[in-house]
C-alpha cells in the first residue's frame, strides 16, 4: 500500500464526487479522497461494478455511495446531483471527471458514431457533469474553494496513431478546463486538470498498447517506469486541496515526462 504525503484529514467534511469513479484511476481517485476524510460519491454505468466500488470503499473505512447512470446524459448528471444533495446537504467541494471511452481505431476505420461516442462520453460528460453541478459547488462552504479536477490525457499533444476521437475528445476538455475556468474563478471554483501519461494496471493501458509494457517503458524518462493509479490520485488530492488555492486553468501532465520523449541523436 502506498502512503500518501499529504495530511489523512484535508478533506475532512467535504463531498467529492468521481465519475467513473468505480473503476481503474477513478476509483483509485475515489479512494485517495476518501482516505483523506471526504465522503465520496462514484458514478459509473453499470450497477454491479458500482456496487463492488462501494464494498470495497467501505471496507477502507471510506463513507460512499454509488450513482448509476451515464455521464452523456445530462439528466444523469442531474439527478445524480439531486440525491447527493438529500443525502449529504446542499454543497459540493471536489468534482472529478474521469470518466471516459476509448479503443484504437484508424481513422479510415472509425465509424461517425465511434468519433461522436467518445467525443460525448469524455467531453459532453465533462461539459455536462460540470454544469449540472455548478449550483451545489457555488454552494460549498470550503474556505478555500470547490475544485472541479478533469481526468485529460497527453495524446493531443502533438499526435497518437489511431486516436484521432479520444485525442480530440482530450483536446475538447482541456479547453473546458480553461474556460470553466475563466468563468467560475469568481464564484470560488478553481478548475484544473490532470494528464496521465502510461499508467500500469489500467484498461486504457490492456486496450491501448496490449503486450507493448516494455517498449512503452523505455519511452518514459523517469525510470523507465510506468506511473501508478497513486500517482494520479496524488495529483487530484493535491489540486483539490488547500495547497492548489491559487492554482485554476491548468492542466497538470503526470506521466514522468513521457509524452515528450525523442530517440537519442
Ligand atoms: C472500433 C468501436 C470500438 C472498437 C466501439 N466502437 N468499440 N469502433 N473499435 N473497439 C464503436 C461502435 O462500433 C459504435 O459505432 C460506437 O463506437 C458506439 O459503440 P457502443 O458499443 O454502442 O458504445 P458504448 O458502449 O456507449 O461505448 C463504447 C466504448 C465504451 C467507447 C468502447 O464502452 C468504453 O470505452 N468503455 C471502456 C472505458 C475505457 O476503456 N476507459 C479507458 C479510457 S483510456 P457504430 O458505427 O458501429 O454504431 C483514456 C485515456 C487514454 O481515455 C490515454 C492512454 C495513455
């Protein structure tokens, strides 16, 4: 088990709320929430996977709750928001979107509705999750503000073979990130994001680059290793926390300077 630097209670009193927060990172980000004092709320698609989620948060001493439904739904989104508010009161401090689709697909392969199906669930779902909980996160009463943090990714930058809808879809809520930004600053909604570079133990990782662990690691400067579901979290914790109060609009890259790595000359 990895032991987090940061304080077990700076979450004390707070909500989070993760979508695809019952599995891979989301639920690591749940978790690392959760440990550090929120109660937290996952969402994700399928009620048995939730469920799971929800067992294994509470064996952690970690006070959850499932919300089944989809995040390209925008009426989802919204009831989503309303049981949380009968549940635990009207005010929301930490919002993660993680959740997201993807698969290889050469653009000539790619059918309309393949581009159009990750393109809602990872931007629409972003736009609409973040909408639907404006109003409660106006409402928290974190002295130091609710954070939105939105789950990216590294491949728009430049490009990724065979992921011309997950890097435009990326692209899309980046631009989300810095325009929420812009517009809730002064509400006390800082909004930022975290970039995951190749993260071990995932489903983007099986699906991306199956049997390429190696290859994929010599490609990543830091130690030749790929980073941790942890790593990831960490980064949430920090941007949500007290310690990010003046950080918004940003999008932090966690992938141990991957994304910029060029064979030697
Ligand atoms: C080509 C595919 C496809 C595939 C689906 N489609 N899977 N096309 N190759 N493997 C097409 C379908 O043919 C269909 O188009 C359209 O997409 C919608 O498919 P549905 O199955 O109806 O959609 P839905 O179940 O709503 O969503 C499918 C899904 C989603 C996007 C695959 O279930 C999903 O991704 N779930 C897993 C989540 C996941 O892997 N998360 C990790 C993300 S990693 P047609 O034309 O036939 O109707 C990530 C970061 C990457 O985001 C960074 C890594 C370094």
């Amino acid at each position: 088990m990895m032991e987090s630097p940061f304080k077990s209670d700076i979450f004390m009193n707070r909500v989070a709320l993760v979508t695809g927060g019952s599995s891979g990172i989301g639920f690591e980000i749940a978790r690392q929430l959760g440990l550090h004092g929120a109660r937290v709320a996952v969402s994700g698609r399928r009620q048995d996977v939730l469920d799971t989620a929800v067992a294994a948060l509470g064996a952690d001493g970690i006070t959850a709750v499932g919300l089944q439904g989809d995040v390209r739904s925008a009426a989802s989104c919204e009831a989503w928001i309303d049981s949380l508010k009968q549940r635990w009161g009207p005010g929301l401090d930490v919002l993660v979107n993680c959740a997201a689709g993807n698969f290889l697909a050469t653009a000539e392969e790619l059918s309309p509705n393949g581009f159009k199906t990750v393109m809602e669930i990872d931007a629409l779902g972003t736009f609409n999750m973040s909408r639907a909980a404006f109003p409660a996160l106006r409402a928290s009463r974190c002295p130091h503000g609710a954070a939105i943090v939105n789950i990216s990714a590294t491949l728009q930058y430049g490009a990724t073979w065979w992921q011309a809808h997950a890097s435009a879809a990326k692209a899309a809520v980046d631009s989300i990130t810095r325009s929420l930004a812009l517009e809730w600053g002064e509400f006390g909604v800082r909004v930022n994001g975290v970039a995951p570079g190749p993260i071990e133990g995932t489903a983007g990782m099986a699906k991306l680059a199956p049997g390429a662990k190696e290859m994929v690691q010599s490609t990543i400067p830091l130690r030749n290793q790929m980073g941790r579901k942890f790593d990831i979290a960490m980064a949430v914790v920090f941007l949500a926390s007290p310690a990010a109060a003046f950080v918004s609009g940003d999008t932090l890259v966690v992938d141990g300077a991957s994304w910029m790595w060029r064979p030697q000359l």
